[in-house]
C-alpha cells in the first residue's frame, strides 16, 4: 500500500494542469507542502504551474507587493497566488454572484485610480445568454506598466463566484494606457506619423452625433458567441455565432422584437438563397439612419451540446 501522502501528492500532480486549476485544487497552505513530494513530482508540479519556483507558488495567500488592490468581497477565502517576473495572477472565492463581484473589483479598482485600458463606449450589440460567458475588459493605471484583468465566473455554490486577476507586464510592450511610458510622446522617432497624428476613431464620431447601438440580448437558451465588428466613416457593422435549437424564423423574430422597442422600425423583408435579410429605419438625434439584420443559417456547422445538436446562425447588424 502506497503511503496516503504519497497518493496524495500523485493525485495533485495529475489533476493540475494551468495556474488556476493548480491554485483553486490548493486551498490549505502548507509549510512543508513540497517537502512531501519527491523531486519529479514536484518538478512536474511547478511545471503545470508555469513557474520554475517554490516561492512564485502560494497556496492561500495574497502575493506581496501587489500593484493593484484586491477587493474585500463578502466571504472572501484566498486560493492562492502565483507570481512570475512578467505576470502574476490571484484567485480568489466569495459568496457573492459574478456579477456583483466583478463590480465590486472593478469598483475597488476604480477607487486606486485604475481605468479601461481602452476607452470607448460598449460596443457589445449582440449579448450572451447569462452564464454563457464572461466579459472582462482590460484595466490599466496611467504611471504602472503592464495590463490586468479581472474575470468573474460562477463558483462550485449555487451563487458564488470565483474572481481571478491577471496582471502582465512585458518589457517593451505598450499596454496602451494613458500616461504610461510606451505612450510618451519623447519616444516616438521624429519621422513618425504617430509623433504629432492623432487617431480618430470613426465611430466615436458617429456616436458623437447621435448614433446610439441597440441592445440585443441573447435568444432563450441560445449561446451567442460575439465575433467582431467593422465601421468608416458613416457606416458600423457588428456580427456574432448563435448556436441554438430555435429556428431560423424564431431566431430573426427574436431580434426584431428586440429592435422595435428601441426605435427600429421594420421597412422590407427579402431572401437570398437561405440568408434572411430584414430592413430597417430609424432616427436618432436629428438624422434618420437605415439598418439591417442578416440572417443566415449555417446548418453544416451546428454541435452537439449535452447530447442536444444545436444548430448554427450568423447574425450580422449593419448600420448606415
């Protein structure tokens, strides 16, 4: 019979693979944690970890000299932390759900002077169902290098949460917040069209003059995957994947009467092949805009979730 400690230490090492796995499956600090295991397994544990030392490893406790806060959640219980030259992540549990915990990071954040690192409005048309995934955004501190971001998801209670933050920082990368050295305008080679450009964002200056983006929250039961978008001068486009076992027809009624509420009015309807194609108008501010919703299935792409086959649409909301 192996000794306890030993099949203890066997089922650590082949259960952890990634730097949060390893930290969650480690709540209890131990002293002599690595003394219990034997050369290779503790070779093999660090490795799964991404650190090449005992002390970048620390199970249930805050690493030191932190440059960001971490918030005060109800019931905070650490997991750990694990620190790198260039990175460094911590992971916490609390009672409270994801969202109400992301905010309060995101809050305590805030109050350290802590911003966006990419300031513009939310451009997120297309909404998940909630739980269906997480949306994070990447904060930065005008003065301190590098990036963090602050992720909630739901914990092993029903209504808990697990937040893990991820900071970064790489020599000679730009994290692009404001004020900080890869932005100073002393570093930019005279030459440079970036030395005295300045950027504008094409539709910061539509929504500077009225355009407001509609909010299309998720079709029941639906997984909405958001894929990208692309604008000029007076023209937006937002696109994503929903996977679903609604039709095509229950999906585009869907967003059309999510759309009406918010001033979009139906003109047209047309179908090409097997996209559905629906017209719009609408004004906001003093200019009467025109849009569209396009629809088409992708049946030779739909997956087989939880032992139900979902099929597949890609959406796509244009804006003139």
């Amino acid at each position: 019979m192996p000794k306890p400690v030993r099949r203890l230490s066997l089922l650590l090492v082949l259960g952890l693979y990634g730097a949060a796995p390893l930290a969650a499956a480690l709540q209890t600090p131990t002293a002599d944690l690595f003394s219990k295991l034997s050369p290779a397994e503790r070779d093999l544990l660090l490795a799964s970890a991404g650190v090449s030392s005992g002390d970048q490893f620390r199970p249930g406790v805050l690493a030191p000299g932190l440059v960001f806060p971490v918030a005060s959640l109800a019931n905070r219980e650490v997991v750990g932390s694990v620190t790198q030259p260039q990175s460094t992540l911590v992971v916490l549990r609390t009672s409270l759900a994801p969202a109400a915990a992301q905010k309060m990071a995101l809050d305590t954040l805030r109050r350290a002077g802590w911003i966006d690192q990419y300031s513009q409005p939310n451009r997120d048309v297309f909404q998940s169902s909630p739980g269906a995934g997480e949306t994070f955004y990447p904060q930065c501190k005008p003065g301190v290098p590098g990036s963090l971001t602050v992720m909630s998801q739901p914990g092993a209670r029903t209504g808990s949460a697990q937040v893990t933050y991820r900071y970064s920082v790489y020599a000679g990368f730009d994290s692009g917040c404001p004020a900080n050295s890869g932005n100073d305008p002393t570093r930019a080679n005279f030459y440079s069209p970036e030395r005295t450009a300045t950027y504008t964002d094409p539709l910061k200056d539509m929504l500077d003059q009225g355009l407001r983006l509609p909010l299309l929250a998720a079709p029941a039961g639906a997984d909405v995957q958001s894929s990208g978008s692309s604008y000029g001068r007076d023209e937006y486009s937002t696109y994503a994947t929903v996977y679903t076992t609604l039709s095509a027809e229950q999906i585009r009624s869907h967003y059309v009467g999510a759309l009406k509420p918010q001033g979009w009015a139906a003109t047209g309807f047309t179908t090409l092949n097997s996209e559905q194609i629906t017209r719009f108008k609408f004004r906001q501010g003093n200019r009467e805009r025109e849009g569209t919703l396009a629809l088409m299935p992708r049946p030779e792409l739909g997956r087989d979730q939880g032992g139900v086959r979902q099929a597949r649409y890609d959406v796509q909301l244009q804006i003139r």
